[in-house]
C-alpha cells in the first residue's frame, strides 16, 4: 500500500536532494561573502552558485541534502565579520549541475 503519490509528498524524504534559490540582504557585498559560501559549499560537497546582485545583495543556488544547505546558511548567519539582514528561501527545479562556482 502507497500512502503518498510520489516522493515529494513523503515526509520521510524531506532531507532527499533539494535545489534552493536563497537571496542575502545586508552588509554581505565586499566582506568575503561569496568567497565564504563558495568555501562552505564545496566543503559540504554541494553544487550551485553564487553571484552579487546590482541592488546589493546576494543571490546564491544551492543544490543537495536540504540539512546541509540550512547548516550553509546557519554558518553565514551567525559569522561575526558578515550582517545578514534577510534570506529569503525558495525551493527551485533540481538541475543535472557538477561543482560550485562563483559568478561575476
């Protein structure tokens, strides 16, 4: 017996590989920001990029385990050197992308 249609629906399956497009507002322009999520990611072993944006702040895509991605942004929240005023989550379509990259 199947109590979900498909995986999304499982709860179970919540941690599954998941693509998020996050946005930081704040002082995160010239503090090493991008250089900070670019470090964390590859160390996650997470795929995606991050770019600064012309209003100031800064849109980043990240892709894999959803707990690893919510422990990037919990690291970046709480990082002394960096003010994060806002970050605004939303899950995205999953991509077939390898690596992670900073964009200019």
């Amino acid at each position: 017996m199947r109590l979900f249609r498909n995986k999304q629906e499982d709860p179970a399956i919540q941690n599954d590989e998941v693509r998020m497009r996050i946005v930081f507002t704040g002082i995160v322009q010239g503090v090493g920001f991008r250089y900070e999520v670019s470090k964390l990611a590859k160390d996650l072993e997470l795929s995606g990029w991050v770019q600064n944006q012309y209003d100031g702040s800064v849109l980043c895509e990240l892709q894999g385990p959803r707990e690893k991605i919510i422990f990037l942004i919990h690291q970046l929240v709480i990082m002394p050197r960096l003010h994060i005023d806002s970050v605004d989550k939303k899950i995205i379509p999953k991509t077939k992308e390898k690596g992670f990259r900073v964009r200019y």
